[in-house]
C-alpha cells in the first residue's frame, strides 16, 4: 500500500501529538473526523481555518502569533485553509507563513476570485498564485457571486489545466441566496461556501439540501454569527447534555451543531491564537450532535 507525503506527515504527528483542554484529553490527528469531497471522494477534516483576520503588516510582533497558530492547526490535523485577496495582505502573509514553516504539501489551500471580467478575473487569480506562493491551489471560489458567468468558465479551464483542483462559489448573506440557487442549479460545481449556524439557519431550507441533492461539498463561514452568539450565550456555562456529543465549551457546540448538518463537510473559524486553534480543533473529535441533539441545541438558543 503507498502513502503520500501529507499522509506519512499526518501519521508521524498523530504518534507524539495529543492534544489537552482542561480534563479532556483527546488523541492525535488520526483520529480527527474526515469527510468527503463529494465530486471525488477525498477525505479532509471537518475544521478549518478562515484567515480574514490574517491581513496584517510585516512585523514580527503581527506575524509571531498568526505563526504560532498555524502551526497549531497543521500539528493536530488540520488542513483546510481558507482566505481570498480580499482580505487585505492576508495571502501574501499566508504564502510566507506556509513557507517558513515548510508545511505546503500538508495543506488543502482554498481562496476567492472577486472580479467581473474574464481579464481581470485572470489577472487576480495570478497575483494570488503568487502571493500564496503555489502552483496549485486546492479550491479557487467565485467570491460573493461577483462575475461568476464570466469567471466560472475560467476556473474549469485552470481545473482542467492542474492548476485549480475544485471550484465553487461564496456567500455570507441570506440576501443572495435567491441567486445562489440559481447559480447551484444551472452549474457543475464542486463546493458552495455558506453561512450557517444556530442562529442563521435559511440556509439549511434549500441550499444545502440542494447541495445534498448535487454531489456538492458544503464550506460552512460564520458558524458562530460573526461572534453574536457568545455575546448570547454569555458566560452561561455549556449544558451538561452537550457532554453526550463531547463538548466542553461553546466553540465547540457551535461548530458540532453546524457540521453535524448531513450537508455539510467543513466549517472555517478564523483562528488567530493557539488558544483558539486547541478549543476549536476539539470539535473535530468525537461524534456530532444527532438529530435529536440539534433540536436540543436549536431550542436552548431560541430560548435565550
């Protein structure tokens, strides 16, 4: 049986990498929840990480904890990292944090194209390749819809050419899901990138049964409402129920509750401080919420 790079990368890590919160102790990356790529089969881990807030300067005082988290995410299993030009300097940071940790081959790279001609398209694409500092990337995504009949055409001509992997499309508002649709019906895509969580959850109505119904992955953003639910939540402590589905905070909750969507394949907190990376990584361990326990999470925040 062969195995890959990032395969061996991912098993050497799993033997000396635990990783602990509290009274919890959880094992290494090979045991991290997985799920499939539906256009391919390919496996990845169902936490990412979003880098919207990874466009800083070049200092080292900037840099050094963005740096440290990254490395967190990669040791314990994580590989799918999302970003778009639009996020300021956040793919050129990326392509030099990537680099100095040598950690390309372990990574599954998705950014966003935002323009509104073939050209231009083109021209954004290559200034990502080279701010990333990539020959492939894994998902390139129209950003937000903007000039996706001109676009869409163009990233399966680079699909076809090995230089783009998948493609997709974006959204973060409910207010375009209505084009959204549309756009899901009419084109073959590989990914949808959407809001979803307990307190925004239109999406789940036709969009991500849709996405069920097409073979296509689901990329979930803003699984905690832009922060709104841990300023609703307050400092109330987790349930003692969310223990039947290993949860130990709310970070953990929120994404279990949003990945445990039978559509859904990968959600994309921003992560900036090892902190952060230990609590959300830990709920890509365990099991995910059954029906029943959605119902349970939905009715505890509705109740709020």
């Amino acid at each position: 049986m062969s195995i890959t790079r990032r395969e061996f990368h991912k098993a050497s890590l799993g033997v000396a990498t635990t990783l602990a919160v509290g009274a919890n102790v959880i094992a290494g990356p090979q045991d991290f929840i997985r799920k499939p790529i539906p256009s391919t089969g390919e496996m990845i881990p169902i936490i990412g990480l979003g880098t919207n807030r990874y466009g800083v300067d070049t200092s080292e005082a900037a840099r050094a904890p963005l740096r440290a988290a990254l490395k967190r995410f990669a040791e314990l299993g994580g590989t799918v990292i999302d970003t778009a030009p639009g996020y300021r300097t956040s793919e050129t940071v990326l392509g030099d944090l990537i680099e100095g940790l040598g950690i390309r081959d372990d990574l599954y790279v998705a950014t966003k194209v935002d323009r509104q001609t073939r050209a231009d398209s083109a021209a954004r694409i290559d200034d990502s390749f080279r701010k990333l500092k990539v020959d492939t990337v894994d998902l390139m995504q129209v950003h937000s819809l903007r000039g996706w009949k001109e676009t869409l055409p163009l990233l399966r001509e680079l699909k076809a050419e090995g230089r783009v992997r998948y493609i997709g499309i974006t959204t973060s508002r409910s207010d375009q899901y209505g084009d959204f649709e549309n756009v899901m019906r009419a084109e073959e895509l590989d990914f949808v990138q959407l809001n979803y969580s307990v307190e925004q959850r239109a999406a789940a109505d036709r969009l991500m049964p849709l996405a069920a119904d097409t073979g296509t992955a689901v990329m979930i953003n803003r699984a905690f409402g832009g922060g709104r639910i841990f300023g609703a939540v307050g400092d109330q402590p987790v349930p003692d129920w969310a223990q039947e589905f290993d949860c130990s905070g709310w970070a953990q909750v929120l994404l279990k509750y949003a990945l445990s969507h039978p559509a859904a394949t990968v959600a994309i907190p921003g992560m900036t401080k090892i902190h952060h990376v230990d609590d959300n990584m830990m709920a890509g361990h365990g099991r995910l919420p059954d029906a029943a326990e959605r119902k349970k999470i939905e009715g505890f925040y509705d109740a709020l």
